[in-house]
C-alpha cells in the first residue's frame, strides 16, 4: 500500500515519460524474478519442495520476487493504459479501484462465509477445484464491478472509503477539510 502511495505521489502513474524506463524495468524483473517466486510458491504449496533448514532462504526469495511481480502488473496496467484501445476496456475498472477498500472487505467478508467453517457458512475449504475456485472469484469480482459501477454513478466515493475519511477527520480535528467535501 505504501509503495503505490509512494508511485502515485512520485507521479508515476500521470507523468508517462518520466518513468519509461522505471516502468520498463520492473515489467522486466517482474518477469525475471516474479514469475519464478510464484512457481516456487506453487512448488511449495503441491508439497513438491519442502523447505529444509538449508532452503530457510527460499521464503524471502519468494516475496520479494511476488513483491516484484506486483509492481510487474502495475507497471505493465500503466503502460496498457497509455494506449487508446486498452484504455477503454480498462476504464471499466476504474469504479473498483474507487473503491478499493469496499470491496476488499467485501471479499473478505464472502470469501470468510463461503470457506472457513468459524463462519458457519458453507464451509467449502478443501472442497472445489481450482477451476471452480477461479469460477467463483471471477464470478465475485464481475459483482463486484457491476456494483461499483453503480454506486459510483450516486457517490463520490465508497461507502467504507466515505466512513474512514469522516472519522479520519473527526480524530484529526481536521472540520474545514469534512466541509469542503
């Protein structure tokens, strides 16, 4: 969170030319470095490479090239956006990303129910396949896109992101701010 804090700060999302080459090279170690952490995750995950106390490395390996393979996807989304075409169908995304923590909880809140038997929901942990799993996030995050797309023809903002602002502003004292908006 910080680290996209940090870019759009910095102006890598809006000054294009500045950060060509930033963007093209972590597109590159994201490729290098990221696609391999995440099959040594998988690896690690099937039981296929178990981590021995001469492997006690392979755990920081693992994030810092999954950490490289973020800003992979967010270098290449910027560099996908600059193109008309792609910025049509992307734009598609943009009420989700508004609201960005929303929709996080949300998931958190479904997926709670829909896995982990301390919900008493239906407790399918372990049950569905892969492919039924990446059916069902699929299916929640087109939800997800729909209802963002109309709570933000209504709102500025999400409701969770409208919450925190107004305590933000509440516990910061910060009134003038509250107003303006």
């Amino acid at each position: 969170m910080l680290t996209g804090f940090w870019m759009a700060k910095s102006g890598f999302f809006h000054q294009q030319e500045r950060f060509r080459s930033a963007r093209k090279k972590l597109i590159i170690s994201g490729i290098l470095f990221g696609i391999p952490a995440s099959y040594l995750l998988w690896l690690i995950n099937m039981g296929k490479l178990e981590l021995s106390t001469a492997l006690l490395w392979l755990p920081y390996v693992i994030v810092g090239g999954m950490v490289l393979q973020s800003l992979f996807y967010i270098a290449a989304f910027v560099q996908l956006f600059r193109k008309e075409a792609w910025r049509k169908i992307l734009s598609l995304f943009a009420p989700v990303g508004k609201m960005a923590l929303t929709n996080y909880l949300l998931q958190t809140v479904f997926y709670l129910v829909l896995f982990f038997h301390w919900t008493n929901g239906l407790k399918l942990y372990g049950r569905l396949t892969i492919t039924e799993t990446y059916l069902v996030a699929l299916g929640l995050f087109s939800v997800q896109v729909v209802f963002s797309t109309w709570w933000m023809k209504n709102h500025q903002q999400g409701p969770v992101e409208n919450i925190w602002k107004k305590l933000s502003y509440k516990f910061t004292g910060s009134k003038v701010a509250l107003q303006a908006n």
